[in-house]
C-alpha cells in the first residue's frame, strides 16, 4: 500500500476582489486559534473593524502580484512543490496539497488519499516555526476531520522543521546566490509577527519568554515561535557566513494595538537607513513560498519605505517555492518520519 503525504500551507483568496477576500477573511480571522480572544469580541471585531474595510485594501495588494494565467503566487508554488515531491518519492507515495482556509480543502486532501488507499498518512504543515495560528490550527484540523470518519485513518505529523538540515542549506542556497549577486551591506532576516500573548501561552512555567531581552538566545522553552526564529536565522547566518553584525532578526505583518513581538520589520527599515545602509537584502524564513507577505509587502512595500528613508535599493530574496533541494529536503522529511514510523511499529511487535 502506498504512503500519503498531505502538504498544508495557509491559503488564499480564490481571485484579487473584494468579496473573495472578503470570504478568505472570514474563514481565517474566524478561527479562534488566529484570533484568540473571546468569541463575541472576535464576531464584533470581524464584523463591524476588520470586514468593512480591510478587504477593498489587501484585494488591491493581491491583485499587485497576481499571476495572470496560474493567480497566486501561494497556491501555484505550493501545486509545484506538490507535484515535484510526487515525482521525487515515486509510486509508493501519494501527495495531497492542502490549505488550511480555501481551496484545495484539507477535507477534500485527507478525502482523496483515503480513497487512494493509503497505509497512513503523514501531514507536513509548511510552517518552518511552530506558532498555534499556523501549525497549531492546521494540525487540529486534520485531527478534527479524521475522527468523524468512519474509519479512522493512521496520522503522522511532522512538527516544526525550523533547524532541519535540509531546511536550512535549501534556503542558504537560494541565499547564497541572491547575496553574491546584489551585495548588500546588511541583511534582514524578516519573520511574520505574533501577538505577544501567543507566545507567552506557550511558557507552562510563566518564567522564561520575555523575562530577559535575551530569552530567544536558547531553546528553553522550545515551543517559543520566536526563540525558532532566531534559532533558524542563526543557523541561516552561519551557513551564509554573516557576522552578528551584518544581519539582524525583525517580525513584519502585526495587524492592530495589541503588542506584538519585536523588533518590528518596519521600524527596523527606517533605523538601518539613518545609520547610513544603503543596500539591504530581506530573507522571509517564516515562509517556503512567496506569497503576498514576502512580494508585496516586502518586495515592494518595504523596499518603498526603505528607499524613502534614504537607503538606495532593496533585494527580496527568493522564497524556497518548488527549487530542487527544497524538494529534496520536503521529500526526505516524509521518507525519514515514514522510516521512524516503520521502525518504531516494528520494534514493539
């Protein structure tokens, strides 16, 4: 019997319009674990602040990068990867893409490998770093829908892959030849922001995130999202040959007053400006495809802002989208936790 593989990453609007996104809003902001505050302040927050506007302005920024033929960039490097993993495992895999808000449906990826006849399933969240809102969500909604069935399918999660060795050296590929191209005199390695109070729900002690300005400098609580970015960033920085001194760690995309974990991406932009950096170079490890938060509000937005602020150009660098060692890196994380599976069922026969 064959393997199965169900690739989730976030999702997208179905088209750049407003009542698409208005529809994809809906279903992402509507889930607790994305906005986690009580149910009647999240209905009234959606419905009278974030619905009434917020969609007319993120539908002019998706149609700003939306691909006339294959439309966003999120899905069709995500079906890329997807098809490319399908040929690099071979016949005994079968690989599902999967979105955890739109289409293609985790119901309708879960559906179609259990009709292929699948021996278990591994469920691959495409979310480097661990957060409720990412991983969290999607992982509890593969275990939501497999207990409804009739027959219980075998699940295998992969958790957050933030220091996996094939992680890492694809993205330093890509980097490498971005940053031996545009010479930057500093670079930004930017991660998609958190509420504050996510990260300290994941503290059980109450004594370690955010006790010091130093609590990310180690793994002590290895669920803290921030602490695996700095992690991968170091490791990135490392394997990039970077001196502490020529990179730096910001969050991007914080959406209200709440606080939100920093250094902040924008403030960070205007700061290396004053201090006379001229050309920058931004990474976006937090995501493995490019998709409106790294094309849009990076690849253009900020490099707008930085620009204005007096720097003199701004290179995104590629996401890892469908490049070959990521494929290989996605392919060998399924095979080796297929393999411990394996091992693990036969070592207690």
């Amino acid at each position: 019997m064959p393997h199965g593989l169900l690739l989730i990453n976030l999702g997208t609007p179905d088209e750049p319009t407003t009542s698409a996104v208005r529809r994809y809003l809906r279903e992402f902001l509507g889930d607790p674990r994305v906005l986690d505050i009580n149910a009647v302040g999240r209905k009234l927050l959606l419905e009278l602040v974030i619905l009434p506007t917020r969609p007319a302005k993120s539908a002019h920024a998706y149609r700003s990068i939306w691909d006339a033929k294959r439309g966003s960039p999120l899905l069709y490097h995500s079906q890329d990867l997807a098809a490319a993993v399908a040929l690099r495992l071979g016949a005994h895999w079968r690989v599902e893409l999967a979105m955890r808000y739109g289409k293609p449906s985790i119901p309708s990826g879960l559906e179609a490998l259990i009709k292929a006849g699948v021996d278990r399933i591994v469920v691959l969240p495409l979310f480097p770093q661990y957060a409720s809102s990412s991983t969290g969500t999607a992982v509890a909604r593969v275990m939501e829908l497999a207990q409804q069935a009739w027959t219980v399918p075998a699940l295998d999660f992969v958790p957050a892959f933030f220091d996996d060795e094939g992680f890492l050296d694809a993205f330093a590929t890509i980097g490498t030849a971005s940053l031996g191209a545009a010479r930057p005199d500093h670079v930004l390695f930017s991660f998609h922001g958190l509420p504050v109070r996510q990260i300290t729900k994941t503290d059980t002690t109450g004594a370690h995130c955010f006790k010091t300005e130093t609590c990310c400098d180690t793994l002590t609580n290895p669920n803290c999202y921030r602490a695996q970015c700095f992690h991968t960033a170091r490791s990135l920085a490392q394997r990039l040959e970077l001196s502490a001194d020529r990179y730096t760690v910001c969050f991007q995309s914080r959406l209200g007053r709440t606080p939100w974990i920093q250094p902040y991406t924008d403030v960070v932009l205007d700061e290396l400006a004053k201090k006379g950096i001229k050309r920058l170079a931004v990474m976006c490890p937090a995501f493995v495809a490019d998709c409106l938060e790294t094309v849009e509000e990076i690849g253009m937005r900020a490099r707008d802002q930085f620009k204005a602020a007096g720097g003199e150009e701004l290179v995104l660098v590629p996401s890892l989208n469908a490049t070959p060692a990521w494929v290989d890196a996605v392919a060998g994380i399924a095979e080796r936790h297929a393999a411990r599976k394996r091992l693990a069922v036969v070592s207690s026969a």
